[in-house]
C-alpha cells in the first residue's frame, strides 16, 4: 500500500513540475529492448522521438558522429517525463520515465529508463518490430505526454483480399525499385526476379475514410541496383487515397499505431523505421503530407 501511495505521489509531482515548465505535448514510444551483452536480458524503456511545437511536429537529434555526442546530446532531452501509454485509440497505462546521463550507444539515444509505474505489454515477443538489431520483442507502444489517444480516422489492420493483393502487385512493380534474387555467379550476382501477387508478403490497414495502407515484402529479394550493406530488399510501404491515387511512403517502414497525438482532431500516423544499419521513427501527418523522422544508426 506504501509503495502504490509513492508511486501516485510520483507520477502526481512530476506531472505538476513538468506542466510548469513545458506544455508542449511530447510523443514517444515504448520498447522492448533486447539485452547488450550475451545472457543480458531484455528491458523496457521509454524513446523520445518527438515535439510538437506551432503547427508541427519536430524531431529531437537522434544521430552521433563521436562517442562524446551520446553524453552531451542528454542536454537537449527532457529529464522526467510522465507518459501515458496507448494501443489502438486507447490508453493501457502510466508511467514516468526519466533521460540519463549518457545513452551509452549509437542505438539508445532517446531511450528513458522508466522509474515509475508499470509498463503494459501487449501480445507476445515476435520479430515484427525487432528491426535490425534482431531478436523477439514486445510490440512498441505510443506514449504521448497528454491522454490524446483518440484516433478519429479510425484506423484498423484489414484483411488481405485478392484485391489489395492485385494492387500490391502493380504497386511493386510499377512505383518500386527493380527487384532481383540472387545471381548464379560472382560474375552475375544479381538477376531479374520473377514475382506474382501470390509472392508477395502484405501487411495492410484502412481508414473510415477510404485510406490505405500497405507494406510491402519479397521473400528473397534484392535491389536491382544495390543497396547497403547486404542489398536485401526493404519492405516498401505504399499508400492510396479514396481517389485512388497512390503515395510512396518510404522503405523499411512498419506501421505501428495511429491517433490524434496532438488535440487537433486529425490522425497521425507512427511507423517504425528498419534499414540497415538504421532504426527510428517516422511520422505522418496532415493526411501524410507532412513528416518528422527520428533516425538513428545501431553501430
């Protein structure tokens, strides 16, 4: 009982210095971090991606050059937060999280160790999120500095139909990169590859509105015309309007939850981003004409 009674006390005194210094409404997320060292196991943490200042969102700086930068950059982090957490439109939990003196590696800039409260999960540990570190983790979830979960475009996961399939298809095949499989020699590492709608992997979500959104994958595939590290293709990320009018959104990205983040009644939109050697945010707003990216580097 003494310790639930700290633990309001807390979160209550916090709230109240940060709503004296700041009220601008932060934006994060939730991780499952997978252990540094062998035998280390995974920890929760809180990432701080984003402020939302005037009328748009503005990324905090997530990339270092010098091993220096990941102390001094902690400077231009809030200390403490509260955050409330949510999935799907809807707060899951509360807790406060706080920036330490020196994110350590390249990969942990933004990350908050939680001092208070618990953090909620959802589902189990898969590889979806996991990114180019690898491993399983807990899906990410929102944490926003204001309760402003509410999603009024009401976007859900659908059903993958022949249709979308189709659309997938000539998505790829007309708007995305030139895709090949690999080669029969060094002398011809890369050849064209062949694919059918059927071939395709396909993660997709609707709006109320007649938005969609789907993520493309090819089992296999390379870029045609190289890429870093191994070349592997990305996942290719498309998005169509009720027009019908189709939008490139980026590779390697995954999309992880939407709501209206900032009060202004529309619906942003948060992606994961995985590239090589690459991990991060991106986030879409104003009917994904505007976007803020927090991209840092793992090595």
């Amino acid at each position: 009982m003494i310790k639930q009674l700290l633990c309001v006390t807390l979160l209550g005194t916090v709230s109240v210095v940060l709503a004296a210094q700041d009220d601008a409404v932060l934006l994060g997320v939730l991780e499952d971090i997978p252990g540094v060292y062998a035998g280390q196991s995974n920890s929760r943490k809180v990432r701080i991606l984003f402020t939302r200042k005037g009328s748009k969102w503005i990324a905090y700086q997530s990339e270092c050059s010098q091993p220096e930068c990941l102390r001094t950059i902690t400077n231009q982090y809030p200390q403490n937060v509260h955050w409330f957490v949510g999935l799907d439109g809807r707060k899951t939990g509360e807790i406060v999280a706080k920036t330490p003196r020196d994110f350590g590696f390249y990969a942990q800039i933004g990350l908050q160790d939680i001092i208070s409260g618990t953090a909620p999960v959802i589902g189990k540990r898969s590889h979806e999120f996991s990114g180019f570190a690898g491993g399983e983790v807990y899906r990410p979830l929102i944490t926003v500095s204001k309760p402003y979960f509410e999603d009024p475009a009401l976007w859900k996961r659908t059903k993958v139909t022949s249709q979308i399939r189709k659309q997938a298809y000539t998505l790829l095949r007309d708007k995305g990169p030139s895709v090949c499989k690999e080669g029969p020699s060094e002398a011809q590492p890369l050849v064209p590859l062949r694919f059918g709608a059927e071939d395709l992997g396909i993660r997709a979500h609707r709006s109320k509105d007649g938005w969609l959104i789907m993520t493309i994958t090819v089992e296999g595939a390379y870029y045609c015309k190289g890429g870093d590290g191994d070349g592997l293709l990305d996942a290719q990320t498309f998005a169509i309007n009720p027009a019908e009018t189709a939008q490139f959104l980026g590779a390697g990205l995954v999309l992880v939850d939407a709501g209206d983040y900032d009060g202004d009644g529309r619906s942003e939109l948060m992606f994961a981003l995985s590239l090589y050697n690459r991990g991060g945010y991106v986030l879409f707003s104003d009917d994904l004409t505007e976007q803020a990216r927090f991209v840092f580097s793992y090595h």
